[in-house]
C-alpha cells in the first residue's frame, strides 16, 4: 500500500471513533484527499464531510453516538459483525493484537477489533494477505454495516451512512480488481 493509501486508511479509521475537535476538519481532508486522487470514494466522502461542518460538535456526537455506540447492528467492530458475542470474536481480537504488535502499531481506547485497528493492521500487512483478510472478515462487516443503517433508516440516508460507503470504495480500490465486488449491493 502507498504512503498516501496509509494515511487515507488511518484517517478514515479515525472518523469511526469518537469525535474530537478535528473531526470535521480531518473529514474535509480526507475528501479533499480521495477527490485529488481520484477516487470513487470521494463522493460519499465529500457528502459526509459536508454532514459533519454544517452540524454542531454536540449533534455530531449525539448522532455518532446513536449510529454506532447505541447501535450494535452498526457497531464499528469488525469482530461484532463476524461473530457477536460469540467465543470466536475473543480469539479474533487477540489475533488483531497479536497483528498489531508484530507491527508496532499501538492501541488505542478502542477494542482491538475496531475499524481504527483493522484499517491499522491491513494499511501494514502485505498485499495478498491484506487482500484475504479484506474479503473474508472486512467487507463482509462493512457490508452488515450498510445494511443496519438502511434499516435502521427505512430508506432514508442517515448522516453516517456515506462515511461507510467511502470505507467500502476504499476497501475495494484497494484490494478488489475490477469486476469484483466487494460488499454486497444495497
């Protein structure tokens, strides 16, 4: 993955933690960023990044908050969407851990199978195990994802709908070749 690709990873991992003072700013970037390269998620990008200037830091949180804290069918935890509250997703996150020291990435508050995370520790793996690893466990929990806030929403677009749907261009940029398909379809 190119330097660029990292940092666009790392900060749209970043956009699915709680939001701090930059939060809007750090959208902005970022779609400034995917629109100069070119990218097919720059569209949902921009309209996300629209969302999050023109509202208050206090309706940013609340919305944030009841997308994906109060919401576990849009929880930002890759391991919820594989595996709930199974066993499986307790040896999942040990393995993220395991990935993220052998590349010295450091932790944050989150649990290890969060977005931040997972982004963290495919920006660094190898491109054929990345790309495994995209197609078995990411996208099919981005694809979850998409479908919780459509029904959630009965149709509707919900303020955060666009950020997922920018990480799912940028997980098939990256990791599908043409044709494929890398979540499913609304």
């Amino acid at each position: 993955m190119n330097a660029l690709r990292q940092v666009e990873f790392d900060t749209i991992g970043r956009l699915f933690c709680y939001p701090t003072a930059s939060y809007a700013a750090d959208a902005l970037d970022l779609a400034g960023s995917l629109h100069t390269t070119g990218s097919r998620a720059a569209e949902p990008m921009c309209r996300f990044a629209d969302y999050a200037a023109s509202v208050s830091p206090h309706e940013l949180e609340e919305t944030f908050t009841r997308t994906f804290d109060l919401n576990p069918a849009c929880a930002a935890e890759i391991g919820w969407h594989l595996f709930g509250e199974e066993y499986l997703r307790g040896l999942f996150m040990v393995r993220i851990r395991a990935e993220m020291r052998e590349r010295g990435l450091e932790e944050t508050g989150e649990l290890p199978d969060h977005v931040v995370h997972v982004l963290a520790v495919l920006a660094a793996m190898e491109s054929k195990p990345a790309r495994e690893f995209t197609r078995a466990c990411v996208c099919p929990a981005v694809g979850k994802m998409q479908r919780a806030l459509d029904e959630k929403n009965g149709g509707g677009q919900p303020p955060f709908r666009p950020l997922v749907d920018a990480l799912a261009e940028l997980l098939l940029e990256e990791f599908f070749v043409a044709g494929e398909q890398a979540v499913d379809e609304r």
